[in-house]
C-alpha cells in the first residue's frame, strides 16, 4: 500500500473550509424567472468529507462564523447533522455591511440548457481564517489526524487563509499526518496574487502525498504543461492526461497518489464520468461511462471524498478510483451538493451499474 496511516489518531479527516449556503431554484430552473427556491449549506471541503463522515468516520471541520448568526446556527447544525466535529472562532458581525457567510446562487441546468453559478462573497467570514485561532499542536500531535485535505479554494481565498492552509500543512508534515491536496484554480481568486500563490501552492504540492486537480490547474497552479490536444472523445485523451501527471509527478516527487476526473458533457442531464490516477507507478483507469445528472456541482468533490474515504479504509489501490468515480456519480444524483452514501454497498452498486429496487 502506497499511503502509510497513522496508527493512533482522533480524526481520520481534517477540512479547513469557509462553510456558507446555496440557494436554488426547484425544478431545474433558471434563477433569473423564479420565485421559489431552496437553501442549504454547502462548502467544496466538506463535500469531500461528507462521504467519510456518513460512513462512519470521525472528521473535523475547522472553520470560522459570524456570531449570533442564524446562518451560522443552520450551518452547526447541519454539520452536526453530517456526523461532522467543528471547531472555530466566533466572530463578530459588525453591523449590516460586516461579515458574513457565502451565498451562493446556482440553478441546476436542464436538458441544453447549462447551469448558472453566481458566487456572492462580500464580507465572507471564511476570509479572515487565520492559524493563530487553532492550537495546531493539540489537533496534528495530541490528537492526531490521518489526513488533512486542502482546497486551493481555502487557499487562495484571502492572504490570512493562504497563511493558514500553509501552516496547516507544515503541522501536518511535522507530525506524520498525510495531505491531500485538491487544486481547484479560479482565476477570480488568483487575480494581482499570481506570484504569492504559486510559490505557495507549490509549497504544499511539494510536500503533499495527495494530488487531485484537472488539465487547467495543474497548468496554472503549478505551471505545468497540459496534455495535448486530442479528438473530442474523451478516451483518446487518456494517454496525452497521463503525460502531465507523470510531468507533475517529476516536478512533485514527494506526492505518491495523483488523480483527475474526466467529463464529457453530452447534455446538463447525461454526462460521461471517468477518472485517471496514478499510485506509485501504477497506472489505475476507469474509461468514461455515462451518468445521468440531476445537479452536476459536487461530483468532483465527491469523487475526492470517495477517493480518500477508500485510503483510509486501507483498501487495495484498484478501488480508490472505483470508489470515488462512483461517490462522484453518486453526488449528481441528489440536489445537495455533498453525496450521503448509506453505506458502502450503495456506492459499489452504483460502481457495477446496479439501479435495481433494494427490499
């Protein structure tokens, strides 16, 4: 097995995040003509550790929230819900253009008609995370952590929480705890920081045993060059992906595991889903399939969580992808964006194509 585990630890997943809410339009509607929505919280970070929590591992989310906030109320609880330890600072609101918690507007699509997503994160409370609210040395050394999964979101959110996924991943290294790092590049975030966050995005992925990202943010996160142009059918890319990870795995020697999801939309409801990783120097595949999609946002987030979810249950590498491609296929299927598998064989039936009725 490629990922050696801490043996003694309270947490098998630790997430920093900035938690926040979706708001949705039912029935696959634009949100430009509705009336009638539907809200929930949501965060990239812990719909990744969603699949661990539902499942029965012990995780933690260390955030931040705007004090005697209803929204951050709903937010407890719904982590509490999500079988999910929290800790973080209570900060205060500051009047009504002080801090708040992210709201994101995102409609689900249908048929040709392709998802809308508007981020609104004025005054994000998440921004101010900084390492000097964590007592890092309890969570990495008394208590002890298997994994700790960075977001490039996290980290390229603010300079205070750029410092503190950095910090993050110093402790963790210190301690024998395993990163995983999931790039996730938005050029809204990168935008007059470009040479503060590559020194630092390079940092983690330099230490990191855990690298997830697509095409664009290995390209420009870590300035490394893209697979060639293929024909439009995602199989014969396949080879030309495998070419940046081995670039990546050159530029990045320390990491052992080295993933990315493959997607073809056909339409907003019938994606083709496939996944490529590389551990050690073994090659693992799963050939696009197709997907029907009822919300397509979380799926590369529930592929991640699938993905560490297998490593930490110690399985052979061949059912890390397995497990996470259908995890992923497993979060198109429900309107939050974080999937909440019942139990493992839910996730291996989705895996061998087996949609019949369970009594």
């Amino acid at each position: 097995m490629i990922i050696e585990l801490k043996k003694e630890f309270t947490w098998s997943l630790v997430v920093p995040t900035s938690m926040g809410v979706r708001i949705t339009p039912l029935n696959g509607q634009p949100v430009h003509c509705s009336d009638t929505f539907h809200m929930h919280v949501t965060s990239a970070e812990t719909n990744v550790a969603s699949i661990s929590s539902f499942l029965g591992q012990p995780v933690k989310v260390l955030t931040t929230f705007v004090k005697d906030s209803p929204i951050a109320r709903l937010i407890k609880d719904n982590l509490a819900c999500r079988h999910m330890a929290y800790e973080g600072v209570e900060v205060e609101q500051g009047g009504p253009w002080g801090y708040r918690h992210q709201f994101n507007i995102a409609d689900s699509g249908y048929g040709s008609r392709g998802p809308r997503v508007q981020n609104d994160r004025a005054g994000e409370v998440g921004r101010t995370l900084n390492v000097k609210d964590f007592d890092l040395n309890r969570i990495f050394g008394i208590e002890g952590v298997q994994i700790l999964h960075l977001s490039g979101l996290i980290c390229a959110l603010s300079p205070e929480t750029s410092n503190f996924c950095l910090e993050l991943a110093r402790a963790a290294k210190k301690n024998g705890t395993r990163i995983s790092f999931d790039l996730n590049y938005r050029a809204t975030f990168w935008k007059s920081r470009e040479k503060e966050l590559a020194a630092i995005f390079k940092e983690i992925a330099g230490i990191a045993d855990i690298l997830v990202g697509n095409e664009e943010d290995f390209q420009l996160c870590l300035d490394i060059k893209g697979p060639e142009e293929g024909g439009k059918d995602l199989s014969s890319k396949i080879d030309s992906f495998k070419e940046m990870i081995n670039r990546v795995k050159i530029a990045f020697p320390n990491a052992s595991v080295f993933a990315t999801t493959l997607r073809q939309v056909i339409s907003t409801n019938e994606h083709l889903w496939g996944a490529i990783m590389l551990e050690g120097e073994n090659w693992h595949v799963v050939e696009p399939r197709e997907i029907r999609v009822l919300d397509r946002i979380g799926g590369g987030d529930g592929f991640v969580g699938g993905l560490l979810y297998s490593i930490l249950k110690g399985w052979s590498p061949d059912k890390w992808i397995q497990f996470g491609w259908a995890t992923g296929a497993l979060a198109t299927t429900v309107m939050t964006d974080y999937a909440q598998p019942a139990d493992e064989e839910q996730v291996w039936s989705i895996w061998k194509g087996n949609a019949r009725v369970r009594r």
